[in-house]
C-alpha cells in the first residue's frame, strides 16, 4: 500500500489527512502480516494518545473502498486488514489464530452464460481453517 496514494484517496473524498490516519496508512503499508484493528490501535496509541479505534475502522474501511487493503472476516470475532491486494488465499489456525497468505496463482475472472443470474464474478475470498504446522506439532 503506497502511503502518498493513500493520501491523495483520503484528500479526494474530502477526508481529513491527520497525523492517526497517516500513522496508520504506513503501520499497514509495510506489513506481510494481518494485523487486527485492535493491534493497529495497540500499537499507534503510544505514539498517538488521542487516536480511537473509531479512527483505525473508519481509515480501513475508506482505504479498503480505495483497493488499497482488504478487509479479511476470515474470524467471526474480528476482522483483519490485509495490505496486499494481490489474488490470493489465507490459511487461518484454529488454535493459534494465526494467518497465512497462500499463493494459488491468479484467479482468472469468470464469466458466465447471460441467461445464467449471475454474469461475471471479479473477486473470490477464499479461507482454509486448520492447523498451522507449529500448532499440529503440539
């Protein structure tokens, strides 16, 4: 995620560009992880004493409608930002909780027959659930 492009998205549907939003446009851009709202927050807050989570969900969500992150419901119990907007899978451990990026290749678009009701689908989220090879070791 390009922090510059980020900006100008923000600036162009007539956001404020704070110094939070800032701090968290570059917290994501230059992870491989999957961080939680919640971690964002952790660890801004020291840095920003004022920033709300408010802040990081209404700042993902203006991101992600930007393409720029996606947002991940791989948990039923929080979401996840995902920086790289590249197709691919995500692999989560339910015992640790950890995710995983998996590379499957490109997923062509799909099109389908008019008559069919649906005509052509852009995207495909996909999730694996099972053990990650720490936890099955255990």
């Amino acid at each position: 995620m390009n922090v510059e492009d980020g900006i100008k998205y923000l600036q162009s549907k007539g956001g404020k560009v704070t110094p939070q939003r800032v701090a968290i446009m570059k917290s994501l851009g230059d992870r491989r992880d999957h961080p939680s709202a919640e971690k964002i927050f952790l660890e801004l807050k020291p840095m920003f004493p004022t920033l709300s989570i408010a802040t990081v969900y209404s700042t993902a969500q203006l991101l992600a409608q930007a393409s720029m992150i996606r947002i991940l419901s791989i948990y039923e119990k929080r979401v996840f930002f995902d920086p790289d907007t590249t197709p691919h899978e995500h692999f989560m451990c339910t015992r640790c909780k950890k995710i995983m990026d998996l590379r499957a290749g490109c997923k062509p678009k799909i099109r389908l027959k008019p008559e069919d009701e649906i005509y052509c689908i852009d995207d495909t989220e996909v999730f694996h659930y099972g053990l990650c090879s720490e936890c099955g070791r255990s």
